[in-house]
C-alpha cells in the first residue's frame, strides 16, 4: 500500500487537533505557529498516517467542507469497536451520517461529520463474505 499524507483544512486547527486526538487517537508531532500563537498548521499521527490540519484560507482556496456544502470523500478508519468509536464521536460534536450497522460486505460501519465537516467511517470487520454472496446481494439491492 501507498503511504498518503493528508491535509485537511479545519475551521480551527488547535480544536481539530484536539478532537482527532480524543476521538480518532491520533498524536500531535510538530505545530507551526503564526507570530500571534495561534497555529498555522498542525500535524499528527494516526496510526502510520500523517495527518495535518490547517485553517481556512478562502484567498488561496483553503476552505473546510462545511463552507463549500460538503464533501464527496470520506476517511474509512479501522477501529477495533465501531460502537465505541461512533458514540466518542458524537459525544465530541460529530454530526451522525450513517449510525452503527452490520453491512453486506462483512463489515459492521458507521459515518459521522468531524465539526469541520470532513466525513468519517468508522470500520470492524466482521467477516470474510464469498464473492458470490456479495454479488447476490448487490444485484438484489440494484434490481
């Protein structure tokens, strides 16, 4: 697999390193300052990604998804109990998406909106489906 780095523009760079860190787990390695101490950019970990986030800077066409009406992305995060992860998401300002839910291809997933905007799902797998369950299902569902 390819390592990405991701760069995500927030409204609040100190508080979105703050809520990743409490709700995704991530840590923080190196802040850039502004010379008023607010923070230009901050970058974490999560997991083996580099995560940075950054504020709004419309001029240059930084702008978080909530100011452009959303985002066709979504971050897919492996997490050993989607449960847990969805409700410390919510109980830290996430908007719910899509709520916990066993799906057809084996995993059990949930989305939520981070306050930026950015979307989230949260994954556990659960189990291994054959690829002629999987193809059954997805002709029943687009029948």
């Amino acid at each position: 697999m390819t390592h990405l780095a991701l760069h995500l523009v927030v409204d609040d760079p100190q508080a979105a390193a703050e809520w990743y860190s409490a709700v995704l787990g991530a840590r923080q390695t190196s802040r850039v300052d502004l010379p008023d101490g607010r923070p230009l950019t901050v970058e974490l970990r999560l997991g083996d990604t580099v995560l940075a986030v950054a504020g709004e800077m419309p001029a240059a066409g930084n702008r978080t998804p909530r100011s452009l009406g959303g985002s066709p992305t979504a971050f897919h995060l492996p997490v050993p109990d989607v449960d847990a992860a969805w409700h410390r998401a919510l109980a830290a300002g996430a908007t719910e998406v899509e709520p916990p839910h066993d799906a057809f291809w084996g995993d059990r997933t949930a989305q939520v909106l981070d306050p930026s905007g950015h979307r989230w799902a949260f994954d556990q797998h659960l189990r291994d489906v054959p690829p002629d369950e999987l193809a059954a299902h997805v002709a029943a569902m687009f029948a």
